[in-house]
C-alpha cells in the first residue's frame, strides 16, 4: 500500500471514530456536518485556488464538506468540534480564505491551505501543507491573521492530518486532554460538552460547559 493510500485510510479510520462519538455524545454538533464533497466540487476548489489538495485533506472533503456553523445563529460553541474551538470550512469557504491569505497578506506563501478556523470568527485556524515535495507536505500547521503560519506542534516538525485525527478520536473516547507527540498535554485543550454540542474548554478559565473526565 502507497504511503498515500495508508494515510487515507487512517484519517478516514480516525474521522469515523470522531463521528460515531459525535453523534452518541454531541448531536448538535453531528448534525452540523455538511454532506460530502464530489469530485467535481473538490476540482473546481483545486482550480480556483490553483493548488491539488493533499490527499488526505481531500479524502476528508469526501466525507463532509465541512461543517455549517451559520446555519443558525447559535451554533459557533458546537461548531467548534477540532481542537480549540475550529471549525472545518466548506470547501467554498476554504477557497475564499486561501484567496485572503495569499492576495491580501503580507508574505504568506502559496499552498498553505487554511481549512479550518476558530468557529464564529476569522482570526485563527488550522492550514494543510499543499506543497508537494515539501518534507511537510500534508501535515497540520497553525495561522493567524497577526502572526506566521507555523507547522505544529512545532517548527521542526509537524503532525500529518491521519496521525491528528487519531488522536482527537482517543481524546474523545478517553476523556482527556490532548497530547502532543511527544506526550506532552495540553491542559487547555480539553473536550467538553455543551448544548448537546462539543466544545473545547481551558478548565482554569470560567465556563458553562460539562468537561470529559473520563470515558464515555
């Protein structure tokens, strides 16, 4: 099996378990989730942005085109359902943030892909590496509007989306916070329950939401 095919098979592996506890334990954000993406959808998002999605990050659009986060006013605390409170874009919304990144900014290169950013706004969010025969290609980084883009965890190294996934599925499962690589937690980044919904809390900081303590 092809390194590529192996990772399309491990995200889609790890978006299953997500999904299967999504919709066991926060309904409200399991029915946010937009249908698939078609191949004519994801060829004319490459197209516009002039850019070939990562294979894993387009077998992800195959599954949802994201998450509707404006389909009621109320949604953005169980939009939120990828760690700290981001949210999956549409892919047309992908488009029109790469679109921003790459014309309106200031030195941000071409082929980081922003699809996901902080539910309700427009400042933070999680990018794909699309730049093929780069050493990072296909793995998780970070941008904001006031700051670089980052690989992450970390500028040496970065997660690949396969390997991510997976471990928001064993957060959820197990009830914990989220764990670097390296085994580091991350305390702020914790799951919780609210509405119905998923959400990410800091438990030093106040807030309405139920912390996973725990499996469920």
């Amino acid at each position: 099996m092809s390194d590529h095919a192996d990772g399309v098979e491990r995200l889609a592996a790890a978006w299953s378990r997500i999904e299967t506890w999504l919709r066991a334990h926060a309904p409200a954000s399991a029915a946010l989730l937009r249908p698939p993406a078609g191949d004519a959808d994801l060829a004319a998002a490459e197209a516009a942005m002039g850019v070939a999605l990562p294979p894993t990050l387009a077998a992800w659009y195959r599954i949802h085109d994201g998450v509707d986060e404006e389909r009621t006013l109320d949604t953005a605390e169980v939009a939120g359902i990828l760690p700290s409170n981001k949210t999956m874009l549409p892919l047309d919304k992908l488009v029109a943030e790469y679109r921003t990144h790459t014309q309106d900014w200031d030195d941000r290169e071409a082929g980081i892909l922003p699809f996901a950013r902080t539910a309700g706004d427009t400042w933070y969010g999680w990018y794909a590496d699309a730049r093929e025969g780069e050493p990072t290609y296909g793995t998780l980084g970070s941008w904001a509007v006031d700051e670089a883009d980052e690989p992450y965890p970390g500028r040496s190294d970065a997660w690949s989306l396969p390997d991510w996934l997976t471990e928001i599925a064993a957060v959820l499962e197990e009830g914990r916070p989220m764990r670097l690589p390296n085994g580091t937690e991350l305390p702020g980044d914790r799951p919780a329950l609210h509405q119905n919904g998923l959400t990410w809390v800091n438990p030093e900081y106040p807030h309405s939401a139920v912390v996973l303590v725990g499996p469920r």
